[in-house]
C-alpha cells in the first residue's frame, strides 16, 4: 500500500532523518510536498529525488533561486509563509512538522486543521501556541504522534494502558556536551563546544538547547500538552548514555521503558509506522556491549533551564510561549557570539518576569503577537547586557 508525505522542514536534520526512510521503501510512499527555509539547491534536488508535487522556500527571496533549480522538472515551486501554510494544508497521509522553531507553528496548525496524521517534531510550536493547538487537534480529529524521542518513548509505553494509572512520567535526558563542566566553564563556553552532542547530531538550535537543559524544559512543556497528566507526574533525570528515552511508571508499581538507539530515524519510524511498525537499518540492541545505563538528578544550580522552564507550564497562559520566544533569540545570538552561553537561562529568566502580566493566546493571532512581542523584549535585554 502506497502511502503520501509531506515534511516541512525536509533539509535539516529530522527531515533527513525521515527522507533517509521514505528512500528505504520508495514504492512505500508518494511525496507530496517538500518545504525548507532557503537552502533551494538541496532542496530542489530532494524534490527530484523523490518526485515531489510542490517544493516550497518559507524565505520568498530564495523562490527564483528555487525555480531554477527545479527547471523543467514538473515540480511547483512556492516560497513565503502562506505557500508553506499552501503545501501544509495538501492533502497527505501523514504531514512531518519538522520546521525548527515558532517559525513552523503556522504550517504545523494548516497540517492539523486539514485533521490527518501529524508526526509532531517541531516542539516549540507546541510550547508557544499550547492549548490553541491542543484544541484544534481535539476539534478537527486531527492525530498527533510525537516525533521527539522522549515523547514518542512515552507514547509507546502508553499504548494499552490508561492514563489515569499513571503515577508518573520521567523523560530522560544525556545532560547535553557540557555536563559536569564548572559555572566558570560554562561562562565561557563556545557554540562550537555547545553544539557538539555526545549522542545525537542535530540542529543547531536545538543541541545549543541540549547543552543549557532547556530542551528538556521544552520537552518537559510538550509533554504536559501531549500526555494529560499533572505537572507534579513529570519528572526529568539525568541519563547520559541516551539509551532509555523515557519511562512511564504506573500505580501498580510498574515501570514501563522504551530502549533503542540514539537515533532519530527510530522514532521516526515509529510514528510513521503507527499503529504498525517498520523496518529500520538499526542494529540490534546489544546490552552487554553497552555494560552500564547510569542515572542522576538534573543540576539545577549550574543548569537552571528546568527550572524556569517548569515554573513557566506551572504559571501557565502565555509564559511557555514567552519563554520559548526569547530563547530562540538568546540562542540565535549565543550561535553567531554575540552573548555568553549563560546568558541565554538569564535573558529567559528577566524576559518572563517582564511578560508575567500578559493576558493568556486564546488564538494562532494571539500567540503571534506575544511571540513578537517577546522577541523584541529579548532583543532589547540582551542589548542591555
Ligand atoms: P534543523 O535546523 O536541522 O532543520 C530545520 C529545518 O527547518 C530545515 O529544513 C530548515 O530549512 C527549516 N527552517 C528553518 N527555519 C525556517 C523558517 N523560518 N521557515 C521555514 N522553514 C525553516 O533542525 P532539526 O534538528 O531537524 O530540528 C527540527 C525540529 O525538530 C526542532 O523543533 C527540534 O527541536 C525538533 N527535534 C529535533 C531532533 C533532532 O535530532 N534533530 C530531535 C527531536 C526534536
Ligand atoms: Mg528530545
């Protein structure tokens, strides 16, 4: 049976990841649409590649660049937010948010709004429009399977159980390349040092979030949309090996864990597989070669992001998409070394308390405008440092 994909966000590090699959069992899947932010050449030879209908670039002044290099392939080419919104909302048997950032919110909503199969990577759009997204997913009879590790671990250990037996959830986490490194460390940290992950390669964006934790206080606000549980149910600890990619613990005193890889293609596999499985070129799980799982509280002195960043889901309203703005653009500024790596917690930080008094988003327009709003406080903060 041949099944339709479109992947926003199709050149980085998910989409390959995805398109690495799709290549796998090319007569498994017809590829719809294809997006990226600018990158036309790559993309419009992954557009070739897997006979896409329509490629689109989200930044329109990289569209002629776009159209010639899909030439007088039969390809569409679009470029802009509403041509992104365009390829979103096209009819596929599962869409893959995987735009980094609040950037892909809009996308991500068109692909919801049309009420089919989302596999769901793209967590700051989650965390930024929360429950306007939650809503629309429960009123258009949308299915959100998660894509992000932890998420799609806990989604696993779900599967025939109820989530009222659940007496908590604990999402895993490496503790990111700077682990262990002292305050004095870490003030002086370089992107370069900050990006290189010991188990996964990703993003930019998100192993800088990787190295402060705030990934996991990202994650830590996606799951509390994805998995109804209380706050108090949800719980981080430190795992460096990335091996377990979190657990779920029931009231009978069962704990329930998903193992595999540190690969990205297996989640990925899983939630374009469900409810069926697919095959994947991992190898098998070989626990004596790996020897030793270890585990530790997350340090919230050195890495505080938890922290703030579970004192935003609890203040709730517009605090997570807040924190989520002004982290994209701490981050932003921590890559091209133009602020400190612990700059990037304490800009958040200042930035909430600024906001605290926001009214909460009830619309996509009211998370836009908090959105904008927090990003040019963040930029004025860290003009002030
Ligand atoms: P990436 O930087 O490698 O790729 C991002 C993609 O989004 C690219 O195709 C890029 O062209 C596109 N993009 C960037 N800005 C855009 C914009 N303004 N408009 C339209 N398109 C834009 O990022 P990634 O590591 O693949 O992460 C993607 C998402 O998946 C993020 O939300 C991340 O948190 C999440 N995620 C990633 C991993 C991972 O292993 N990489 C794991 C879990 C979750
Ligand atoms: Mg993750």
């Amino acid at each position: 049976m041949t099944r339709s994909i479109s992947i926003l966000g199709a050149t980085g590090s998910v989409g390959s990841s995805t398109l690495d699959l799709v290549r796998r069992n090319r007569a498994g899947w017809r590829v719809v649409a294809l997006t990226a932010n600018c990158s036309a050449a790559e993309l419009a030879k992954l557009a070739r590649e897997f006979g896409a209908e329509i490629a689109v670039v989200g930044d329109e002044s990289c569209l002629s660049d776009l159209r010639d290099a899909l030439g007088d392939s039969g390809i569409q080419a679009a470029g802009g937010t509403s041509a992104l919104v365009e390829a979103a909302a096209r009819p596929a048997d599962v869409t893959v948010a995987a735009i980094v950032g609040c950037a892909g919110l809009r996308p991500t909503m068109a692909a919801i709004e049309r009420g089919g199969a989302v596999a769901l990577a793209n967590k700051e759009a989650l965390v930024s429009a929360g429950g306007v997204m939650t809503a629309a997913v429960r009123s258009h009879g949308a299915t959100l399977l998660p894509v992000d590790s932890e998420h799609n671990a806990i989604f696993q250990c779900l599967q025939g159980n109820r989530i009222e037996d659940v007496r908590r959830i604990t999402l895993t986490a490496s503790g990111g390349p700077l682990r262990g490194w002292s305050q004095a460390e870490l003030e002086a940290a370089t992107p370069a040092q900050a990006v290189a992950h010991p188990n996964w390669d990703m993003g930019a964006k998100i192993s800088v979030d990787s190295a402060t934790m705030m990934n996991k206080g990202l994650e830590l606000i996606e799951a509390h949309h994805l998995f109804p549980v209380g706050l108090d149910r949800l719980d981080i600890v430190v795992h460096p090996q990335s091996v377990i990619h979190s657990m779920v613990e029931y009231r009978d005193g069962s704990t329930l864990a998903q193992l595999g890889p540190s690969d990205m293609r297996v989640p990925i596999a899983s939630a374009l597989a469900w409810p069926d499985r697919m095959d994947t070129p991992m190898e098998p799980l070989d626990l004596p070669a790996l020897g030793t799982l270890t585990f530790e509280a997350p340090d919230e002195e050195r890495f505080p992001a938890t922290r703030v960043a579970r004192e935003a889901a609890q203040a709730g309203g517009g605090a997570p998409c807040v924190l989520n703005a002004a982290n994209e653009v701490a981050v932003a500024r921590f890559l091209d070394g133009s602020c400190k790596f612990t700059d990037i917690v304490c800009v958040n930080e200042v930035v909430l308390e600024r906001h605290q008094d926001d009214p909460a988003p009830n619309s996509l327009d009211d998370v836009t405008m908090l959105d904008e709003s927090a990003r040019a406080t963040a930029r004025a903060v860290l003009e002030s440092l």
